[in-house]
C-alpha cells in the first residue's frame, strides 16, 4: 500500500505548527543551559548540566504527550479519519510529526553541547560522555513513543516515560562504574573513545533503530486505525 504523501505531509506540518513556539522555548532553555556549563566553573557546570538533562528530557515528554497522549483524550482521531488517510498514512504522519517536533531541538541543543564542550575551557573529553548521554535520551524516547502508539492507556504511557528517563541517573552511575569511561578519560584535553564507550553507543543506537523499524512496521500492517 502506499502512502498518501500529500495528507501525510499535511497532517505532520499541522503538528508542527501546533508545538513550534514550546518547542521554541525548550532550545531557550537548553542555551541558558549551555551557557551555564560554558562557564566552566564547578557550581555552574552542575547547575547547566542539571538544566539541560531536564530540558531534553522535557522535550521528548512534551512531543510524546501532545502529539499522542492528548491527541486521544481530545479524540481528535475522529476528524482524522473523516480526511482521505488510510493507518498507515496515519502511522507514517505520527512517527514523522514526532520524530520531528523532538528531533530538531534534540538536534540543535547536541550540537550545541559538543561546540559547547570544544570551544570553552572544559576538557574536551566531555564529549564522549555527552553523546553517550544524547544516545541514551533518544533510546528511552524511542521506547516511550512505540509505547505510546501501541498502547492506549494513559497510566501506562506516562509510566513508561518516567521510568525511561529516570533512569538516566542510573545509567550515568553505570558509566561511572567503567574503568575505560570513568578513568579520567572525559577530563582530558582530546576527545578518546574506549571500546566501552563506543560499544554502548553503538548499542544505544542501534535498539533506538530497532525500536523505530519496529515500531512504524507493527503499525503499518495494522488495517485499521484501532
């Protein structure tokens, strides 16, 4: 079957309209963020640390919740099925929408952490510990939002949003635990990658893309919107 493009195109800049101003003010946030870091002092690389891990993980909530969660609480499926779009058209135009309105501030705020880290006086070894802290945001987004689109229970999405994302901490205490990540090696002046670092990223990277594929051709088999 093919897709509609027009609607799916339509339907995905409808999102983005809707979300583009709080979107907006997330990367406002992730540069005071960065600002904060760039100081390159103790108590402020804390406090800009601390910011921006709330800020990004903000983000992937606020694109889950309001492109799915109170999408089906206003049942505004309704008026989407009244449209010339067929499930997959509608599977295509929600992972689209999402990967969207969370991909471009994820986007802009990694890169402006690694330019952040590279052209402040912070030792530029903070930049394998920034990706692998990217990599894992966007695998536990990844697993929020085929979480969302397979299940309809409020409860459960906002469960698993929580639980994915607190789970940061323990994941940073876990790398904290590697020899080759946690030896001094992000308070060098070089960017050094292990074979463990490269191994979780890698790792991270690749269950997000499995999660993803997944998640578009479970749905897209789907011959109804229910």
């Amino acid at each position: 079957m093919k897709l509609n493009l027009p609607v799916v195109r339509l339907l995905i800049q409808k999102d983005w309209q809707l979300f583009q101003k709080q979107l907006a003010l997330f990367v406002l946030g992730g540069i005071v963020a960065l600002a904060l870091i760039g100081l390159a002092r103790p108590w402020s690389f804390y406090l800009g640390s601390l910011l921006l891990i709330v800020v990004v993980v903000a983000a992937a909530c606020f694109s889950i919740s309001t492109a799915l969660v109170d999408e089906r609480k206003q049942q505004t499926l309704a008026f989407v099925m009244s449209l010339p779009v067929a499930p997959i058209d509608f599977t295509a135009a929600k992972l689209g929408a999402n990967l969207l309105t969370f991909g471009v501030p994820f986007a802009v705020l990694l890169t402006g952490t690694l330019a952040c880290i590279l052209q402040t006086p912070l030792p530029n070894g903070l930049v394998v510990l920034a990706c692998l802290l990217f990599a894992y945001v966007l695998f536990a987004y990844s697993l929020s939002l085929a979480v969302a689109m397979s299940v309809e229970s409020e409860g459960w999405n906002i469960f698993t949003m929580i639980v994915s994302m607190v789970m940061i901490n323990p994941f940073l205490m876990g790398l904290s635990q590697i020899e080759a990540i946690s030896g001094g090696g992000y308070r060098e002046a070089v960017v050094s990658w292990s074979p463990a670092a490269l191994g979780i990223l890698f790792g991270l990277l690749a269950a997000t893309l499995v999660i993803f594929v997944a998640t578009a051709w479970h749905h897209a088999r789907k011959p109804a919107f229910y």
